[in-house]
C-alpha cells in the first residue's frame, strides 16, 4: 500500500511540474476547441478571427508574463496591473504635459523618450522596493503585493480624480498600432518578450534560482544563493513587464486609466496555472502559458462570435481551468493502476 501510495503521489507530483505530456493536453484542448468553434461558429476559422486574436492577447499575455515570475518562486504580484496603470499614466501626462501644440518632431520623439524612460525607472522602482519588502520583511508577497496594489491604485485615483488620461501622441501611437507583414506590433512585443522570459528563467542562473526558491527556499540558502537579492530580482523583473504591458494600453486605448484592465488580475493567475505553472512554486513554462492564453482567447472570441454575452467568459475560464485540473489530477492518479491491470 505504501508503495501504491508513493507511485500516486509521484504522479500528482509531475502534474504539477509539467511533463510534455502536459503540453500535448493542452495543445489537443486548443485543437478541440478550434475544431468546436468552427462548426458551431460559421467563419470562425478566418483571417478576421485571426486578426482579433492577435490584437486581443498581447494585453493579457503580457500581464501573464508578469505573474508567472513571481509564482515560480511561491510568490505573488497582486500589484501588476496598478503598476501597469500608473506607469501608463505617467507616460501619457509626461506627454500631453511637456510638447506643445506647435512642437517640432524631434521635440515630439524627445519627450516620447522621456516619458517611456520614466515610465520605466517607475516600474523598476516599484519593482525593488515590492521585492525588498518579501525579501527582507518575510511577510507573505499576497500580503505585501496587495499592500502595493492599494497604494499604487490609490494615488493614481487621487491624482487622476479617477479620470481617464487621453493624449497620446501621434507618433507613439502609429507606431504601436503598426504591422509588421501583417502581423500587429503588439502582438510581436508578446511573442518577444515571451521568448526572452522563457530564455532566462531556463537558461540562466537567475531562472534556475527562481525555481530553487520555489522548490524549497530553506535549501537554496544553504547552496550559496542570496535568496534576497533573488526575490528583489523576481519582483523587479516582473515590474518591468508591466511596463511593456502599459505600452500596450497606450497603443490600444489611446489613453491611460487607473481602472483599466481590473478584470484581469485573476486571469492571469488562472492562465498560469492552466499552463502548468506549479501554483506553490518550483516549476512552470511560458511555453505552456503561451499555449493557455492561446486557449483563453480562443474561448472568448468563441463565444463573443456565437452570440453570447462576454460577461460570461470569465465563469467559461474559470470552468476550463477546473475541468482541465479535474481532469489531469484524475489522470495522474488512474493512469498507473490502468497499467498494471
């Protein structure tokens, strides 16, 4: 009995930390939704489908990014999007601020450039402070994160009036909303910062320390690894993705609020572990993100495209995300005694 015990057990464990196998369920998920959606849904399968996906994923997809560095390390960033929004209005008042209606364009491309560099000293600046605070304080990250959050969401309510900020400028603006074969920019900024992230968390000593920590903290200071500077490290990078993330507003609202985006806090943390991001730390890819995000927004168009009220969507994620735990979970445990019979 006890080794039955351990064999299940071993099986739950590489559920959670994601074997290819994880990656061909969820790529077979993707494939039945599209093939579902495609019957029900006449023309869902078209370039405008297409087009929709890859103008509508690079907000979350990004903010995802974002969530998944802290949760290798059994954290959380709960302050993602405050950082995001507040980094995009800096950006937008520093603009609509400093350049004059008769400005030239090299004084336009200036203080654009000036604006996207504070926008991004805030974000970093978030980022270190977020992360000293879990390294040195040991209070839990949902404790501090939330913390953050308030006060980030706060003050941009109190400067803002609760008002959205519009004025991006021209040049800024035709640029993120521009294509390259096309393929929207935004959508490349994703796919690009996907491809970096995934790079440093697998082929890094920063990256394979975020998993250590995650793995098991206590370890990880006796293997001569500053855990502190680790953590200050996760948060920060995290803030930065954010700032990618603002960008993406700027380019698809024209404008910066303190509101934007609220709904996707959640979300993000659902696509993460749907993609097969151990929720208690130690493992997860940003391919098996990619793939989830892929699956999310498949569904929303889906159902958007079919007639249904997008209120709906976030219950349809949630439901996903249970079906699919549900149903891996049950796997792992009834796949090895199916073999020995």
């Amino acid at each position: 009995m006890a080794d039955l015990s351990d064999r299940e057990g071993a099986g739950l464990l590489r559920f959670f930390r994601g074997l290819p196998g994880g990656h061909l369920g969820l790529l077979a998920l993707l494939a039945a939704l599209l093939l579902l959606f495609a019957v029900l849904v006449p023309g869902f399968l078209s370039q405008g489908t297409l087009n929709s996906f890859m103008y509508q994923l690079p907000l979350l997809g990004l903010l995802s990014l974002a969530m998944v560095v802290p949760l290798l390390t059994g954290g959380l960033n709960l302050a993602i999007i405050a950082t995001m929004n507040q980094c995009a209005l800096l950006m937008v008042w520093i603009m609509r601020t400093f350049i004059a209606p008769d400005a030239s364009s090299a004084a336009v491309i200036g203080v654009i450039a000036i604006a996207l560099v504070a926008g991004l000293l805030l974000c970093i600046a978030i980022g270190v402070v977020t992360g000293a605070l879990v390294a040195y304080t040991g209070v839990h990250p949902i404790l501090v994160t939330l913390g953050t959050k308030s006060l980030i969401d706060g003050i941009s309510i109190y400067l803002t009036r609760g008002m959205a900020l519009s004025g991006v400028p021209e040049p800024l603006s035709a640029t993120l909303n521009a294509s390259v074969l096309g393929v929207p920019l935004i959508f490349l900024l994703l796919v690009g910062a996907a491809i970096a992230l995934g790079i440093v968390l697998k082929h890094t000593p920063f990256g394979i320390a975020c998993a250590m920590i995650g793995s098991n903290i206590e370890a990880t200071r006796y293997s001569a690894i500053d855990t502190r500077r680790v953590l200050v490290g996760v948060y920060t990078l995290s803030s930065v993705t954010c700032f990618l993330a603002a960008l993406v507003i700027l380019g698809t609202f024209n404008s910066a609020s303190a509101d934007y985006a609220q709904s996707y806090l959640l979300v993000t943390i659902l696509a993460a572990v749907l993609g097969g991001v151990d929720p208690f730390g130690g493992f997860g890819t940003v391919s098996g993100l990619m793939i989830a995000l892929a699956i999310l927004q498949v569904i929303s168009s889906g159902l958007n495209q079919f007639g249904l009220s997008t209120y709906l969507t976030v219950a349809i994620w949630g439901g996903t995300l249970i079906a699919v735990v549900v149903a891996q979970t049950l796997w792992a445990v009834l796949a090895p005694r199916w073999r020995r019979k």
